[in-house]
C-alpha cells in the first residue's frame, strides 16, 4: 500500500493549533444544578478542543487502566510497535486523548504489519504516524466503543469487552397479509407505553415515599417499620395500595428499608427496561404508483388466507396518522444494509481549509488508510469489517458557501460519496476484501470553486474494481449516520451526519448577546467575500447585541427622555444581558413601585394587570417591542438579515423537509449504506402533509425515513393552564363565552394583595415549655376568634444575642405569613424534619419525645395541636392530654376534674363557670374525621348542676355517653330498672 505524509504535513503546517494542553473538562452542570459526570477533571486534548468536547471526552474515559506495562514476550514488534502487558497492580483512568490515540493507532499498526498490509517494514512507523495525525486532528473520530476500549488488548493485554449486539428493526412487510395487524400493534404499543413510562413514575413515588416515611422517623428500634405506629408510613402504604401498587412490591419496599436500604429499594424493585426494537414499515415503489392511480392495495396474495384490500390511498392516509400522532412507524423504501464492526466517523468540515477548499487528497487518504486498517483488523468471519461513516454534511456546505438546498450541493456530496466508494473499492482490491457497488455516473467538472479538487481525485482514481487475491475478507460500509450522544461534543461541529444547520447562531457566555455566529457560517460569509464589517453586522443581527443602547423604538436614550433613573435603566440592561426579553424586562419590579407611579404615572390597576409586562402600558407597539428584541436578541438566523445580499442570505436559509428528502437521495445513489434521515415537521402540520412526504420518499426511494411532528404550541401552554378554574360544563357555546368572561373577574380579584387579617388586641392561645437537647424553649401563641392560629413567639434560654434575635425574626415572619393567609399547613411541610442542633430528645412535652432540630419540634407541635397531624406525634393522641400539659384521660372517658384549667380565667375575666365537663378527644376525632355524620367539633359546657348535687358530683367515669332527650346533656346514668339524668333530672320512668 503506498503510504503518503499529507496528514503529519498538515498537522505541521497548522503550528500549534493541534499541540496537546492539559484543559479543565467544562464544568457547568445542567439548568437543575446538577454537576455532570467528568466535570472538573483535568483532561489532556488538542489545543483547538471546546471545553464540552473535553467534557465528552473525561466522561468516555471513566475506565481504570494500568499504570504501567511491559512489552508482552513472544511476539514481533513493528516500528518499535508491540503488544503489552501490566507491569504491576496499579490502575488509574486514561488522562487525555493522546492516550487514545496511543492505543488505537498502535494496535492497527501491529495488526496491519502482522497481516503483510505494508509493503515494508519500515512504512510501519508512517502508518502509525498517519493514522495518529487523522485522529488528532480530528479528520477521523472514533467512535465510543473505540474511544473506551479500542487497542486495550493490545495497549494494557486487557479482554476487549464483547459489543452488544445492535438492536435490529422489526421488519413489516407493507405488501404483507399480516401489514395491518401489524401497524395496529404499533399504535398500541406507543400507547402502551406512554401509560407503562405513567405508571413507572407513580411506582416510583409511592416507593420512594415508603422509604422517606421509615428514614424521617423518630421513633425507636421497629417503631419506625410498622405501620401501627408509624402513621406516616401507613400512609404511605395506604397510598401505594390504592394506586394499584402490588401487595408483594409494598412488602418488598418495607423490608428492605428494615435492612437500611430504603434509598436503593426502588431501584432493586424495578426490573430494568428492556429494549424496544423499532418498527419499519418496507415500502415497495408499487405502493407509490397504486397510490398515485388510486388502486386497490392487496395485503398478501389473493386467494390465500389472511388476504385482505385496501385502497392504496386509505393505507398511506393510515400509515401517516400513525406517524403523525406517534412518530412511528419508521419507513423503507430499500434495503439498507446494517451497520456492524467498529465505527469510524469521517469528519467532513476538517477537510475544508480556509485557503485551500476541500482537500479531497486528504479525504481519499483518510478513506484508504482507515479501510486498510479495519479489513486487515477483522476476523475473516465477520458480517463487516466495520462502518465509515461521513458527518458534517452541512456544516462542510455552510463553510463553502453553498445553499443546502442546492443543486450544486447535492452534486458536491454525491460526488464525496463516489469518492469515497472508489476509494474502498481500491483498497478491497489490494486486500481482496469485499468492496461497494458504483453508482450512475456523475458530472463532476461543473463543481463549484471551493470543490475543484474533487474533479481531479475523482479522474485519478480508478473505476474498476480487480481484486489482487480471491475475495476471503469481509468488507466496509460506508454510511451517513448521526454519531451517538455520547461522542457527538468530540467533533464541535455545527451538524451532524446529513441533517441541516438548525441556526446560524450558537450560545456563548462570552459574548455581548449570550450567543455568536457560529464556525461554519463564519467562514461561509468569508467564503463569499464577506468584509468584516459585513460580518460583525450580519452576526449582531443573528445574535443580537445584548444591550438597548441603539435600539429602534426602544432605546436607553428613548427611556431617558421617559425620565427612568440610570440605575433603573442599568437594571433593565443587566436584565436583558441575562436573557430577558425586551417586553418582560419592563416590569414593575425592575421599574420599582415610586419611578412606575411618580414619573410614569401607572396607576395602581395598571400595574397590577400588566405587573409582569408593563412595555404596551407604556405605550409601545408589538411591531417596537419585537423591533427592539430582535436589536437586543438577535433574530437567530441571516435570512431577514437586509445587510447582506439576497444571495448570500439564501445560502444560511432553513432547509426545508423536501430539501433534505433530496440530499439523502443524493448521496444513498453513491454509498452502499443508508442515509439517516430524520425530518422533524413543525408542531403545526398536519396529516396530509405527512402523506406528502411518504409519497414523496416513495418516489426517491430512500433507504431509511423517520418522521415526527415536534410538539405544538399547546403542549407549552398546557402546564399554565389552570384547570380547577376552567369550564367543563356541556352548554351551549353562546352561554360558555359569558360564563368564561365572569370568571375572568373573578380570577382579577383574586389576584389582588392579600389583604392582611388583623388578630383581636385580646386573643387566646397558649404557651408551651419544652426542652431539646438540653436547650429550653418556649412557644407562645395567638389565635383568632375562630380558634386558627394567627401569630407565634419563640423564647430560649441561655442562648446568644444573635441567635434569639433570629428565632424572634423568624416567628415575626411566620406570623406575618399565617396573617396574609398563608396555610399553616405549608409552613409544617416546610419546617418539619429539618436536621441542624440542638437536636434531640424533647421533655416537657407529651406527644413529641425526639426532634430533629429546634424548627422540626416547633412545627410538629403546631401541626399536632392546630391540624390534628397524628403522625407527626410519637405517642397516640388519644393517650395524651388535649392541652399538651399533662397526661391525658384514658380510654375517652369523661374529665373528672381540672376541666376549666384549659381556658384562661384571665383572657375571660373570671366569666368561666366551675362546673365544665371537657369530652375527651371529641375535637381531635372531628378534626381527623373520625366523628359521627352530625359532629361540630365543639366542647360541650354543661349547665350548672342542680343546688342538690353541689356537694356530692357524680363520678363522672360512670356516665353513659348517651345524650338527654330533654336537655341533651351526655350526663345519663344507666341501671338496671331506669335511666336518669343528672343534670335535669330526667328519669325513663
């Protein structure tokens, strides 16, 4: 094989652009918060790698390897080239991508030399040198697998791990008897499977709250897993019960959280998803025709069982509803061989030199080095050697300056794709592998400028195919895939196999507007003949400026002349440069209350109306506020872009569906693999144009199809609509338009200030002393005149300064809260089980025994005494005292005596009778809905007591339960011959 230097000659040429650093992978998390896997590691990578690529990078290489090796006795070394093994037990993971180069180009070297691939022994070292220089300047990317694990038998005398084998479509033959049933089973399994991914998460929940229930309590030893004492966990039991959660799964859950395993039972209990193949629809090309006569379509052959008809036309209508609702079926309109073997990306826009256009030389080299490498490497047994893959399509056509949409590049890429099968059908020859098929001729000497040098590779590359041995290797692939997720940040390419540019923008941190034009227009403006004057506009009109100063209609000089402070403007302007759009940046609270009333004159509906956006309160239009955003945010594209001439905007314009339905055909009439195509259709489309497209594929005859419809714009609204207050009755329309404009009152009064409800200047409450950890503290409380809680004081003991004035600020917030309305619900769900010391166990107090922090027993003895929430208590409200200041009446029996102790003689000025009787634990059942259907939930007083029995009460323990039919008072005695009560008198006799 004659080996060039053009890949280290390049390498050299382009200084230090491509010299290894050391880089921090990038080390911003996602918009949760979260900190991705890799982040902040030192990583070693060329110079001209984005810190996202060195992020994709660290996270491939998460594998430990060995420290140190030796050459592996016995076997032949190429050009200082050997296998090796582990010196010792040491293991650390790969620091960079100079590791990866090391083992990938190594291993292929020895194996090429081992299998008599180079004409010497000497081309050793330019083969390693090549290969090395392809990857480093990412002319050539590996795939994951490769990136991972490709050379480490040979680099560290590590086992390969075997690949999982790909997962192969569900093939459905649309001429087939069986074609209907089928379809039908796809719609149903997309349902299915919305409503299983439904139901995984509410499994999910309801575990997870079993486990949360046993970790947050307090009690002691097996307290906490049984749910007769644990009512949180009861709870939660109950409510995985009754959303159909088996019995078995609940189980399950609470015996592992017994063993200290409650954060992983979920994930112990749910079995791992298993993978789905994709369903393709083979679509032959006399489907298309029977569509376009209107013929009938038979569904396996006439006079056979199963047969069925169907007009063609009813079968592709079907076919399209069922991809426009689930984005599935796939489709094929040919074979398309599978993708097996290692992968090897082809990185298109890495060939395009700014001074030189395409290398085509480049390409070709790097076509017949790495087939070379791949043949030679694979067993003999092997489906395929492996796959080359082309990517860039689009960003390599934006740096020409060439429109997607054109003839002149679909040529361009049908003439890359016969290139590159003639060049492995040269390199099948030489090996005697076997080699693609050539498709029609090509018109190659009408390439545009910056593609002249494909003309001259494709005239010295010959045609014929003769093999030099008898064809006893496998063969590649050459295909046009989207690489994997996983390595997609590797190429900083601004697309990916065949798919389009998506905007002419890109976000960057850096820069005025959060965002730049991104590389492959750049240069294709350049490539145009674009000055940089014409570039710095055409970029602050797609990206914008980041700023008002200069803005149409709405400027920083026009909200001067309006009389805004400069630190309100400058607040604006912060605003906009986080990302802020004009329209909601004018609001009222970046305008402050004083500017909006005193120098704007807003009165104060208006500002409660348009609060959140007060730009046409101030008078401006929507075409000046979408004139202003456009100057501040940039329009996101360069076809509006009036700067630049109509021709040059037309080559950065969006492809449409139709157009990328033609560049696949394009390039699959030269390649042996497929094309993927994916078009992604607005949210707005509709059925028919579906049809439109499966028709129009039909008649190209691509290889692979898959469509979906992006979501429209009512699944963004779907999240602020408030449905508790929507209209779900069934009358007329007429009626719903008036019903509709009521509520919309209503709902403006309803978002007015919450007006703030002012406690009596003589309140109740009571005050409570308890101690945690060994620290005191007091809780007071105020009530309204309906018993809610409206305010609350904390007291401590032998605490700092600094730490009372808190706990004092804090009550004066939470009252302040409970006071405009806040639930003092929310507040327990906020506050309890908050872990900070003191912290420990609580005395003084009868139904809370264990704190998790100071906050945690205040809300828990708030929500036990105010909201009647059981199971944030340790003991059984029913064994505890109403007044939290004492033990309580046992078995609900009748309070013999001290029953006036619960209300304050002095908040009711001694108007408290001596003789109340307080029912036990009435109130409580009421409030937790144990109480009978005519229940009130309020304590009943009794009448004074006949002067006869002042001296001699009865024990009360004796009492009946049952009420006086003639005064109604529960003071009934029963014996054996009569019933009598002792408050009126009352016999049955």
């Amino acid at each position: 094989m004659k080996l060039n230097h053009r890949f280290a000659e390049a390498l050299a040429a382009a200084g230090d652009r491509y010299a290894f650093v050391q880089r921090e992978a990038d080390a911003s998390g996602d918009p949760d918060g979260e900190r991705a896997p890799g982040a902040g590691r030192t990583i070693t990578v060329p110079q001209d790698w984005s810190p996202a690529a060195a992020l994709g990078l660290a996270q491939l290489l998460d594998q430990a390897r060995p420290a140190a090796t030796r050459p592996r006795p016995g076997l032949q070394a190429f050009g200082g080239l050997s296998p090796q093994l582990p010196e010792d037990d040491r293991l650390a993971p790969e620091t960079g991508y100079d590791a990866v180069i090391s083992r990938i180009a190594g291993s292929l070297t020895w194996s090429v030399a081992r299998h008599g691939g180079l004409d010497s022994a000497d081309d050793a070292p330019v083969f390693h040198r090549e290969i090395a220089a392809s990857l480093r300047g990412r002319y050539v990317v590996p795939d994951a697998d490769l990136c991972r694990h490709g050379g480490i038998d040979w680099a560290y005398g590590l086992p390969v791990p075997a690949p999982q084998p790909a997962l192969q479509p569900d093939m459905i033959e649309a001429g087939s008897a069986a074609a209907p049933a089928q379809l039908r089973a796809v719609a149903e399994a997309a349902t299915r499977e919305g409503m299983l991914d439904v139901g995984a998460r509410v499994t999910r929940d309801r575990l997870d709250a079993i486990s949360q229930a046993c970790l947050r309590c307090s009690g002691e030893g097996e307290e906490c897993f049984d749910p007769r004492r644990n009512a949180a966990l009861a709870r939660a039991m109950r409510a995985a019960l009754r959303d159909g959660i088996a019995e078995e799964t609940v189980e399950r859950a609470l015996a592992l959280a017994r063993q200290g395993l409650a954060a992983d039972a979920l994930n112990t209990q749910q079995q791992p998803g298993a993978r789905h193949p994709q369903s393709v629809v083979q679509i032959p090309a006399t489907l298309g025709q029977a569509v376009d006569a209107d013929e009938p379509w038979h569904f396996g052959t006439e006079g056979t069982p199963g047969h069925s008809m169907l007009p063609a036309r009813e079968f592709r209508d079907n076919l399209a509803r069922s991809i426009w609702s689930f984005g599935a079926p796939a489709l094929a309109f040919k074979a398309c061989p599978a993708n097996s073997g290692p992968v090897l990306h082809i990185n298109l826009p890495a060939f395009l030199e700014p001074g030189a256009g395409f290398r085509a030389d480049l390409f070709a080299d790097a076509v017949r080095l790495w087939s070379c490498a791949l043949t030679l490497s694979a067993p003999r047994s092997a489906e395929t050697a492996g796959t080359l893959n082309l990517t860039g399509i689009a960003a390599l056509l934006n740096g020409a300056g060439l429109a997607y949409g054109s003839a002149e590049a679909r040529q361009v890429v049908a003439a890359i794709g016969r290139l590159a099968t003639l060049c492995l059908r040269e390199t099948g020859g030489e090996l005697g592998a076997l080699a693609p098929g050539l498709g029609p001729d090509l018109e190659s000497a009408a390439l545009p400028a910056p593609f002249t040098a494909l003309t001259a590779e494709l005239e010295r590359t010959s045609s014929r195919f003769s093999p030099r041995s008898a064809l006893a290797r496998p063969g590649l692939t050459l295909a046009c895939a989207l690489p994997d997720t996983s390595i997609s940040a590797l190429f900083d390419n601004d697309s990916h196999g065949a798919a389009p540019v998506e905007t002419a923008i890109i976000a960057d941190g850096g820069m005025a507007g959060g965002h730049r034009l991104r590389d492959s227009v750049r240069a294709g403006l350049q490539r145009l003949g674009a000055s940089a004057t014409e570039i710095e506009t055409a970029e602050d009109h797609a990206a914008g400026h980041g700023t008002l100063r200069g803005a149409p209609a709405i400027s920083v000089t026009v909200l001067q002349e309006m009389g805004l402070p400069e630190a309100v403007i400058e607040r604006i302007e912060d605003s906009i440069g986080d990302g802020a759009s004009v329209r909601y940046a004018l609001n009222r609270w970046t305008l402050g209350e004083r500017v909006c009333r005193d120098s704007l004159g807003l009165s104060a509906d208006v500002l409660e109306r348009n609060g959140p956006s007060l730009a046409r309160a101030l008078g401006f239009t929507e075409a000046e506020i979408d004139a202003a955003d456009r100057h501040a945010h940039g329009s996101g594209t360069l076809d509006d872009a009036t700067g630049l001439p109509l021709e040059w905007r037309a080559v950065f314009s969006a492809a449409s569906p139709v157009d990328q339905l033609q560049m696949s055909a394009a390039l699959e009439a030269q390649i042996d693999g497929g094309v993927e195509t994916r078009l992604a259709l607005d949210g707005e489309s509709t059925i028919d144009d579906v049809a439109g497209l499966i028709d129009q594929a039909t008649a190209l005859g691509l290889r692979r199809l898959v469509l979906r419809r992006n979501r429209s714009g009512l699944l963004d609204l779907l999240p602020a609509i408030d449905f508790d207050k929507g209209d779900y009755t069934t009358e007329p329309v007429a009626e719903r338009v008036i019903e509709r404009t009521v509520e919309r009152t209503v709902e403006r009064v309803v978002e007015q200030p919450a007006a703030r409800r002012k406690l009596p200047d003589r309140r109740k409450g009571y005050i409570q002393k308890a101690t945690v950890g060994g620290h005191k503290v007091y809780l007071h409380t105020g009530e309204f005149d309906n018993g809610e809680v409206g305010e609350i004081f904390i007291d401590m003991h032998k605490e700092g300064a600094a730490f009372r004035s808190l706990m004092n600020n804090f009550a004066i917030a939470i009252s302040i809260g409970l006071q405009y309305g806040v639930p003092l619900e929310e507040f327990v769900d906020a506050f309890v089980f908050t872990r900070f010391e003191p912290a420990g166990a609580v005395t003084g107090n009868d139904s809370i025994q264990h704190a998790t922090s100071i906050l945690d027993y205040l809300f828990r003895e708030l929500g036990v005494s105010y909201l009647g929430r059981d199971d944030l208590a340790e003991l059984s409200p029913d064994a505890a005292d109403q007044g939290g200041l004492g033990k309580g009446v046992a078995e609900e029996k009748l309070a013999q005596h001290d029953a006036a102790r619960f209300i304050s003689k002095g908040f009711s000025r001694g108007q408290v009778p001596d003789n109340i009787v307080m029912f036990a634990n009435a109130a409580r059942k009421v409030a937790s809905g144990q109480a009978g259907g005519n229940a009130t939930g309020e304590t009943e007083v009794l009448d004074t007591l006949p002067a006869s029995q002042d001296s001699k009460i009865r024990d009360v323990s004796l009492y009946s339960g049952d009420p006086c039919p003639e005064c109604g008072h529960f003071t009934v005695v029963h014996s054996e011959n009569a019933h009598r009560c002792d408050a009126c008198n009352w016999t049955s006799d």
